[in-house]
C-alpha cells in the first residue's frame, strides 16, 4: 500500500517557514503552536491565529513569531489538486 501512495503523491511538496520580529529579541520563556490543517481542498479544520497560538502558550507578550506551511500536491493523474495543507504558528514569548 506504501509504495501506491508514494507513486501518487508527493512528501512535503512545499514547504516555507518565515520569522516575524515583534520586539527586539528579549529574552522568552514560553511557546505556543497553533495549526490549521486542509484536505483535497475542500475539508478545513483548526485554527492557526497568532491569538490561539498566544492562548496555547499562555503567553501575554509575544518576542517573536514563526509561521510555517505545509502542501502535499497529488502526480499524475490527479496533478495540481492539493491532497493536504497544514499552516502552523508559532509564538514565541512570556
């Protein structure tokens, strides 16, 4: 069954992270993650909120911010549909 799947879809198509300075680096404590996942583009579920990720964490002020996204496209016959998403943020703070 592994090796069906591998031929029709793609590990980790794409796959991006980006940082967002807040303030300037203090010192932090504490993390919180938050994600929101999608499938074949058509079911979506969490959510990935710089709020909900700050309630995760319990954190009240925010030093920095990642983002992160996930996209796994199907081959071949199917080439161009979306089968997975996955946005996830993370906050950094105290």
């Amino acid at each position: 069954m592994l090796v069906t799947i591998n031929n029709f879809i793609k590990s980790r198509d794409t796959h991006y992270r980006s940082t967002f300075d807040i303030t300037d680096h203090k010192p932090f404590t504490k993390k919180g993650v938050s994600s929101s996942y999608s499938y074949f583009m058509i079911v979506a579920t969490g959510d990935s909120s710089i709020a909900s990720a700050m309630k995760n964490g319990n954190i009240y002020d925010v030093s920095h911010i990642d983002k992160e996204y996930i996209k796994v496209k199907a081959l071949f016959f199917l080439e161009g549909i979306t089968i997975y998403e996955e946005y996830t943020t993370i906050v950094y703070g105290n």
